[in-house]
DNA sequence: GACGCTATTGCGCAAATGTCCAATAAGCCC
DNA sequence: GGGCTTATTGGACATTTGCGCAATAGCGTC
C-alpha cells in the first residue's frame, strides 16, 4: 500500500469505515472489513486508532454530521420559515434513506454501551431538534406559524420523523416511504397549525434528487 | 440439573434468556450467559432451540408480548374512548421503562439482521398501532375525538411516542420522563383536536403504580 | 547513495461464539 | 429391580473477533 500522510490515512480509514458501515451495519463492522475495504492490513488500522470504539464513533460522526451540515445548508436557502422547513423534511427524507436510517437505529441501540457514540448521536440529535426549534421560532415570530412551546414541538417532529422512518426501516411494508413523507409533514402541519398541504414537497427545491 | 418436562424447561429457558437480554441487550447476549442464567449446560438450549434468533425471537416476543396484554387490559378498563386513551398513555410510559425501551432499542436495530426478531417486532409494532386506531375510531365515532384518517394518526401517535422514549433511553438527559409524558400526551390532544390537559395522567387510573 | 524515521505489513494470540455430539443420568413403565 | 426413553451434560470444533508486535519498506535528509 501506498504510504500516506497521517491525515490523509486517517480520513481514508474513517471513510473506509463508513462504507463498511453503510454496507453491514455498526454492529457488525469489523477491523478486517475496513482493512479489506482500503486494501490494507488490519494491523495499519490500530495504528491510528486506539480501539474500536473510538473507530465507530468517528466514522458515525462523520456520516450524520455530513447528513446534518446538507440539510442546514439546504434549510437556509429557504426563503422564509415555511419554506425552510418544506426544504428541511425534502433533505430529511434524502439523508434518511434506508443506509443512514439503518445506522442511526444501530447507534441508538449500542448507545447505552459505547459512550463515545453515545455522546456523538446525542449531540447530533439536539442539533437536528435546534434547526427545528429555530425554524418554529422564526415562524411564530413572524405571525405564520402557530406553537406556544417551540422546544416541545420541535422534539415532537423529530421524534415523529424518526419513529416513522424507524417502522419503515425496520419492518419494510408496515410503513412505506411515501408515508412517512405525507404522514410526517402532515403532523407539523397539525403540530403547528398549517393549513393541508403546506409543506408538501416543494418541486422546484434547490437540489433535488431524482 | 434436576430433570424438567419439556413445556417447564422451555419456559424456563425464555425466561432466562429475557433477564439476560435485559442485563446485557440483545446484541451482547450468549448461549453461553443463558445457560449460566439457569445454571445448566449450553446444550441443554440447543436441545429445545434450534438457533439462536429462534430463541432471542421468542424471549422478546414475551417480554414486548406481555407488554401489549398488560396495555390492552388496562384500556378496556376505560371508559370510552377518552379515558381509554388515557389509560393507554399511562400503561406505555410503564411499559416503556428503561428496560423495556431498551429492548425495542436492540429489536429495532437487530431487526435488519435476525429475520425472525424483525417479523416479531414487526408484528408487535403493528399491535400496538391497531390499538390506538380502534380507540380514535371509537372517539370519532362517537365524536369526541376529530381525525379524518385514524390509520395515519395512530401510526404517528405510535412513532412520537418510540421517538420520543427513545432520546430518554439512548440518551438519558436530552429529554426526561416527564417531558416524554408531557409531550406526547399533548401531542395527540393536538392531533385529535381535543382540550390541552384531556390526555393528562388519571390520577386514580386502576393500577397504577407509584 | 547511505541513513533514519515511521508508515505499513502480516501473522500470531487469546478470548468468545454458535453449533453439534457422544456420553451420562434421571424418571417412568413393566 | 430392569430396561427404555429422553432430558441433560460437558466438551470439541471451526470460526471470528480485537489487538499487539517484530519485521519490512517507503520517503525525506544529509
């Protein structure tokens, strides 16, 4: 193998990890398959890393850290409140897709044993609940959205969001994915007070797929 | 080991296997810990298992099982709609305790990897969405509850509370026990169009503990 | 071109895991 | 009490895992 500068070895394995990781699941990555993964050898991978946790969490980090910098960038080409979180569920869906979905469910499940990744999931959900939360207030502010108890409801649609991407992830055909999508806009319509269909997918949102 | 009939043994087996998983999740538990749980050899779990997602399969098909009967018999204990919905509330923040969370945590994950595990869960999941529905059906029926599409509330009613449990259990201080009550019982008042405080823990609710 | 630093290798080790199987022994019927 | 059924044992086996270590090789410096 190539030699490489420590830092750009160390972003290749973090990005070998994730690929691994998206293809397998947490639980079941191992050294030997990041290793595989770059073509390397598995003693390059303790090299850099001290254990496999810390390996985990980094890469964890990396792939829902990335999900959540696209939709705050996303979100804040919007012009408005309503339009903002119109583009926030479009983004959303995208970064929830059954790969990222997948990985967040293992995170939360080996959270209570990992504490390094416990700590990285929870600080990336309370930064999703915040985007939220900011968003509501701006709306409330500006007389188009209607919530006495932003942080609460803010919680209440990502909670929603995530138990529904949750069922369709885990189970398949309990819930479909456009479901979730008309299930879950629809309840923040309800949640905050929006007439139906104000926050259907908008069909001209900047950067979007398919 | 005294020397059990197969009905006893099996039972016994189950049990064990749930106090392992509830000690260690289902990811960490071992034939190996099960045996040691009832104090008798690994054979002996082979001998009634025929693997191990069979037996992981069973084991939470009864704790989560359990659950949904101790529910359901307390929301018929209701009267009407109103109350019954309620009382649902009041059961599920007991059944979702840490432990029980936890567990939902592990199924959820585990799902994508443990074919039998994912059909139980998924069925399960299902149980509990179709006991809410019946309930809004009856509040519209009767018209003290508005819902124009009781199949969507109840899965959101459903999701906000696993997404909500969820940051309590995989996260700890993001959001309290009494946020989680607080928050999801007015989020449904809001869904169904009832009064805030409509949905706030009976006090003198049949069994209630603490 | 020689030298030194260190990225990289490739294997080995100990522990853990699911599964299987021959041997053992406990209860039951005659 | 003898014999049959089968619950139960305890360990073997192959595999996989995270991790460590001595050896190797690539790159910069003089």
């Amino acid at each position: 193998m190539a030699r490489m500068t420590p830092d750009d070895r160390r972003a290749a394995i973090i990005a070998a990890t994730l690929a691994v990781m998206q293809r397998q699941g947490i639980a079941a990555t191992t050294v030997r398959d990041v290793a595989a993964e770059l073509d390397a050898s598995s003693g390059l991978i303790h090299h850099y890393m001290t254990s496999m946790d810390e390996l985990i969490a980094e890469a964890f980090e990396r792939a829902a850290g990335a999900d959540l910098l696209a939709t705050r960038a996303l979100v804040e080409q919007g012009q408005g409140p309503l339009e903002q979180l119109r583009f926030f569920f479009d983004s959303y869906s995208r970064a929830g897709d059954d790969f990222g979905m997948q990985l967040w469910l293992d995170a939360w499940a080996e959270a209570a044993r990992r504490p390094e990744l416990r700590q990285t999931s929870q600080r990336l959900n309370q930064a999703w609940q915040q985007l939220i939360r900011s968003i509501i207030e701006d709306g409330v502010r500006i007389g188009v959205m209607n919530c006495t108890d932003p942080v609460a409801a803010a919680w209440r649609i990502l909670s929603l969001l995530d138990g529904l991407h949750l069922q369709e992830v885990a189970h398949g055909d309990s819930v479909t994915s456009q479901q979730v999508t008309k299930w879950s806009r629809h309840g923040a319509e309800i949640e905050l007070g929006l007439a139906e269909g104000t926050l259907a997918s908008h069909p001209t949102a900047p950067g979007e797929l398919t």
